[in-house]
C-alpha cells in the first residue's frame, strides 16, 4: 500500500488516493466545494489542503468549523491522528468561557469550532480571521439564510481581504440548483468537486451496498381508519370549494399551513371560518400521515392530545373536528388494531441479520416510533437495543449521553442502533452492515446521509420500508429524483471552469 509523504503528516498513516490530492491541490489554489459521499474521505482532503497551507505560511491560523459540538471534537482527534506533534490544535465551542476561549484562538495554530461559537466571538471583538489562511467549513449544506456559516464566511473573506481559502464538505448540497448557487455565493466559491461511487477512480474504494425495498400491505383495519380520514378531508375540501375558495387537494402540510398563514393577513369576515377548516385540515393529514407510515400507538397518542387540547378550547377547531362521526367511528376501531405491519417487518430482518452477524443501524421520522420500535427489538433473542436521540426538547438525550450511546455502538457492546434525524449527519457511528430506513424520506440530503452509514469497511445492505398505496411510495420517489438532479447540477457546474485554471496559480 502507498502512503501519503508530507511532512506535517505521520508516516505510514493515510493510504495515498489520487482523487484526494487532485481534489486537494485545486482547493489550495481556489475556493472550493467537495461534494464526496460519505467514507471516501472529506475530512482528509481538509487535512491535505491545511498542510499545502501550512507549507506556504506556518505563521496563518486555519479555522475548521462543524455544525455540533461532538462533530467538533471528532474533526479534532482525526487531526490529532494524523498530524505530528508541534502544531497547537485546539476545539472552541460556547461550553467554554468567554476570555477563555480568547485565550485558546491566540494559542491554537488549527482551531475547531461551531460556527455559532465564532460568530458570537467575531460579533463580541474576541476574535478577529486577519491571521487565518483556511477556513474549512463541514456538511457546508447548511450555508443557507441566516444560518451562523454565511456570517462567519463573510467575515473571513472581509477579515482576509480575500486572499485566505475556504474549504467546504458536504455528501450532498441538495437539488435545487438555487440552493446550490446559494450555498457556492455564501461560500464564495470558485470550484466544485464532486465525485461519485461510480468514477474510476473513487470505485475501487467504495464498498458495494445493496438497496431492497420492503412493500408492506397495510391490515384491513389500518386501511379503514385511512379511508375514514381520506373521506374526512375531502368533506372539508369540498366545504371550502362552496364557500367559493379554490383549493388544490394534493397540498402537503407545509403548503397548508403555509395558507393559513396568508389568510392570517386578510382582512376579511370569512377568514376564520377558512382558517378554522384550514387547521382541521392539517390534524388530519398528520393522522394519516401516523397510521399510513408511523405506528398505531404514534396515532393513538396524537389522537389523546387533540382530546386534551379539545378539553381546555371547547369550541375550537379540534374539539368541532373530533365530534365528527368520521373520528367517532375510528376511536370505535382502535381497540381492535394490533401492531403497524412495519414493526413485523423491522423484527423479522433484525432476526436475520443479527443471525449473520450484522450490525444494525435504524431510522425513523418521530421518537415515539424509534422507542416503540426499541420495545419491540428488546424482545429478541440476542438484540441488544439502543437509543441515540437529538439534545432538544423534554425528552432529549444530553450531549454526554449521545457520546456514551455512540461509544457502546462502536465498541460493539450494542448491535442495534435505532435513531431519528440526529443519526444522519456528521456524527462518526463506526460502521454499520446494515441500515433500516422505516420510512423513506423526500429529502435526497437526508436519504444519501441515511446510506453512508453502512458500507463504510465492508459491503452494507440499506432496507426501506414503504408502506403500499401511501406517501411512503411518493417520498421515495421524490427523494430519488432529487438525488439524480443533484449529480447532474453539480457535475455540470464544475465543467464550468477548468482545472488548469487554478492548479499551479500561485497567490
């Protein structure tokens, strides 16, 4: 095996990839966005490009930034791996006190920091980037808005007068192509590098993983309770089509709440009646949207909070809504339905997998599936279930808590891992065989983040569950669509300007 010659770097420790130095060698000479899935080695292209830096000017700091705390402290020990002693590396994050942390920027030669942290430093005089030559900035997805990247990449090319270098990582900047030119205006990107599983010279890296789709037929009494709902919405549908309001009847949840708030700002006599159909409207597409993909019991507790919200405003909006004979007639049903047919279906491949050894990565949408999908896996004969959960709300799981989880899932003292959206994006789990998606979702970010979980040391299979004739079927397919339009986006933004254009230029 080649190995990487540098001498910032330790012998002997990264294996030599000719797609990282290309990559490498342009994003020294120019702003750069790498778009690289997942396990094909983001973060030692930023190693690479820190050290072309530090060969050009020992005395310039470089900023390494990630979205969260414990993605902070990975980026650092990874450089700690690798790099020889001598450079002062340093992770800065708001745990930390102020003139502390002033202290550590004046200290450390590569600081690692969230970009929330150093936008309040910069804001507070307590950090200035005059003296930094590179800025790295991780799952770069996020330079969007007001998030705290577009602050701190302004800054640095104010503060540097433009001659420091930005780097940016991400597997996947999304399919919009105002998204992408919004992230690349942000980042003030010169070129974009992206690379797939199927160029020639990343596949021989890429361990193959293969995607099955398990169609699960919804039981009889899950099918009633939809149509009952399905009919239900249609009834309120055609209300406001005679109240003269024209309505498209395919709009998802956020359109229709986004509608509602537009009619907050008529002034109009009937807007409350249109807004009171509106919020009803809304309830309803969440409970279908619980009894078609989530689980029962995820129903049956929403439906015991619209009971309690109905209690405290009698005459609301949900109070008028449960006293339907539609919902009535459901809570009739509810006795009668068992488990959701994807729980069967998630034990029946965590058996056959755990049999061959596997290790098992989950997914779901809400925290009430992922524990109910723990209760049922903790019944298994050998399954060794744990919860990873987000920091935020009551039941949120604290950061030393996501620490210990993802320790025990890399040590193998766990064989299952069941998360939401906090086990996508950055958070380094080891490496899973097998991913379960329980649901697909219509983010193509979110579903290339789901997969680079498993094939990361040796082949991974990626089951999605979708349940038949539901959304399920539509969110898979959109996500897929956005996928391919990503690739094609990006692959021709960076036939926008040539290599050579930058490779060799000096500054």
């Amino acid at each position: 095996m080649e190995y990487v010659k540098n001498r910032w770097i330790k012998e002997n420790t990264i294996e030599y990839r000719e797609y990282q130095e290309k990559i490498a060698r342009i994003a020294t000479h120019a702003n750069t966005l790498v778009v690289l899935p997942t396990a094909l080695g983001k973060t030692i292209i930023a190693l690479l490009v820190a050290t072309n830096l530090l060969d050009r000017d020992m005395n310039k700091k470089i900023l390494f930034l990630a979205p969260t705390r414990p993605l902070v402290e990975q980026h650092k020990k990874t450089f700690e791996r690798f790099l020889k002693l001598g450079l002062n590396l340093v992770s800065v994050t708001g745990k930390i006190k102020p003139e502390k942390r002033k202290e550590l920027y004046s200290f450390g030669d590569i600081i690692f920091s969230t970009p929330q942290c150093i936008k309040n430093d910069i804001a507070g005089s307590r950090l200035s980037l005059e003296n930094f030559s590179l800025l790295i900035v991780d799952e770069a997805q996020h330079c969007v808005g007001n998030y705290a990247y577009t602050y701190v990449t302004k800054k640095f090319i104010e503060h540097t007068k433009g001659k420091g270098r930005i780097l940016a990582l991400t597997a996947s900047p999304g399919s919009s192509i105002d998204k992408i030119s919004e992230i690349k205006s942000n980042l003030f990107v010169d070129r974009v590098e992206i690379k797939t599983e199927r160029d020639k010279d990343v596949s021989e890296y890429v361990k193959p993983v293969r995607i099955r789709w398990i169609r699960v037929e919804l039981t009889p009494e899950i099918r009633e309770i939809r149509e009952k709902l399905l009919s239900l919405k249609e009834g309120l549908i055609d209300e406001l089509r005679a109240s003269g309001m024209s309505f498209n009847s395919k709009m998802s949840k956020i359109d229709l709440i986004n509608l509602q708030k537009e009619l907050s700002n008529f002034d109009s006599s009937v807007k409350f009646a249109y807004m009171k159909r509106i919020s009803q409207l809304i309830k309803i597409d969440h409970m279908l949207e619980l009894i078609e993909t989530q689980t029962v019991n995820a129903f049956k507790e929403y439906l015991s909070k619209l009971e309690e919200e109905a209690v405290l405003k009698p005459r609301g909006a949900i109070a008028a809504l449960l006293k339907s004979s539609a919902l009535n007639e459901i809570k009739q049903l509810l006795p009668r339905i068992g488990t959701h047919p994807k729980i069967e279906a998630i034990r029946e491949i965590v058996k056959r997998e755990l049999q061959q050894g596997g290790k098992i990565m989950i997914f779901a949408q809400l925290r009430s599936t992922v524990k109910e999908i723990e209760r049922h896996l903790s019944e298994i004969e050998g399954c060794e279930p744990l919860v990873l959960l987000g920091q935020r709300g009551r039941e949120g799981m604290k950061q030393q808590k996501q620490i210990e989880v993802t320790r025990k899932f890399d040590s193998g003292e766990c064989n299952v891992l069941i998360t939401t959206s906090i086990g996508e994006e950055g958070l380094h789990l080891g490496s899973a065989t097998t991913a379960i998606f329980y649901e697909p979702v219509p983010s193509e970010i979110r579903s290339i983040q789901r997969r680079g979980r498993v094939g990361r040391e040796t082949p991974g299979k990626v089951y999605i569950l979708i349940s038949k004739g539901t959304r399920d079927e539509g969110y898979y397919w959109a996500s897929f669509h956005k996928e391919r339009r990503m690739k094609s986006l990006l692959k021709r933004m960076k036939k926008e300007k040539s290599i050579t254009e930058f490779v060799g230029r000096e500054n």
